[in-house]
C-alpha cells in the first residue's frame, strides 16, 4: 500500500511540476517577446531564445538545489498575487457603489499576510548570510538542496544563493507593497467618487436630489 500511494503521488507531484513548467514557459516567452521585441537584446525576444532561457533556468534551479529557496517565495508571491486582484474586485464594487466589505476585508488580510510572509522569509536568508559571516557555516545549508547542502565544497555557492534571494525577497515585498498601496489608493478615490455620484434611477436615467 505504501509503495502504492508512494507512486501515485509521486506522479502527481511530476505532472503538477510539468504544467507549471509549460505554463510559466509559455508566459516567459510571451513577456520575452514583448520586453524585446526590439533593442540591444531583441535576440532575448526570439522564441527559441526565450524558450531555452525559460527552461534553462529552472534547471539550474534544480541541479543546484537552490529550487527549495525558489519555492518558499513561491507561495507567498502567489497568494499575494490573489489578495491584489481581490483588491481589484474591491475597487470594481465600490464604483459600482456595492458593498465591499465582503471582498476588502480578505483582500487586506491576504495582502498583509503574504508580505508578511516575504518579509520573515526575506530575513531568514540575510540571517543566514549574517551568521555565515559571523563564522556559523551550520545555517547557510539549511535553505538549499541536492549536492550544496551535502557537499562542504559548495559551501561558498549556498552563501550565494541565499544572497540572491535576499535580493529577490526584497524585490518581491517592494513590488507588492508598491501594488498594495496603489489599490487601496485607488479603493479610497473610488469610494469618494461613487458617494459624490448620484444614484441611478430603475430606468437608467438619474434620480433628483
């Protein structure tokens, strides 16, 4: 039985890393293609070029081990993802002069909660960078995969890539934040706007104040 369910969701964690896999190659090549298009790099918007760029990536992800640093951004950025476009159906019904509550209320705690998240996981890997230099080697590891976390050799290679996604956690919380902010800004102008509108009559026309 053990063997079974092994099996089972073993091919169920490949075929789900398979249609990630072609999904976020084919968005690549999309943005490739209109990114650079034209320019200095317009080869990067050739689509053999950015289709060997968007699975050459991954792999080295996955040779290295580092793709274990890569996936725990991964669910934070998705879900803010979420929370933003929540946000967007907030914006969408407060023009519409609907109540809100019902969709802001997640839409907040989705969006505070994921950069949260970016944020701790951010700091785990300056953290481990920090200890490193400190002369704690014991924690650089932990945030890696494959032969970099078995390997003392590779030890200089898992301090840089948690040095990166350092940089990435930033990008990301920067990014979402920037986001963040402009939809609720956007949210709080709508709101104005729908209370400073007449409403509409059950003909379509305006009411009389």
């Amino acid at each position: 039985t053990n063997v079974l369910l092994t099996t089972f969701f073993g091919l169920v964690l490949v075929i789900y890393a398979l249609t990630v896999q072609a999904l976020v190659t084919r968005f690549f090549r999309l943005v490739a293609a209109e990114t650079w298009s034209e320019g200095r790099f317009r080869i990067f918007g050739n689509k053999h070029v950015s289709t060997a760029v968007g699975l050459g990536v991954p792999w080295v992800f996955a040779v290295s081990g580092s793709w274990w640093a890569l996936w725990l951004y991964f669910g934070g950025a998705n879900q803010l993802l979420a929370g933003l476009a929540i946000m967007l159906i907030s914006i969408h019904l407060a023009r519409v002069r609907a109540p809100t509550k019902y969709s802001l209320i997640p839409g907040v705690f989705m969006v505070v909660t994921t950069l949260a998240a970016l944020v701790w996981q951010t700091w785990t890997f300056l953290y481990s960078v920090w200890l490193f230099l400190q002369g704690d080697k014991s924690w650089i590891v932990r945030n890696v995969r494959g032969p970099i976390q078995a390997d003392p050799n590779y030890i200089l290679v898992a301090v840089g890539i948690n040095a990166v996604f350092v940089l990435i956690g930033v990008v990301l919380f920067g990014v979402g934040l920037s986001m963040s902010i402009r939809l609720f800004r956007s949210y709080r102008s709508s709101v104005v706007e729908a209370r400073g509108r007449a409403p509409a009559a059950a003909d379509g026309g305006t009411r009389e104040r």
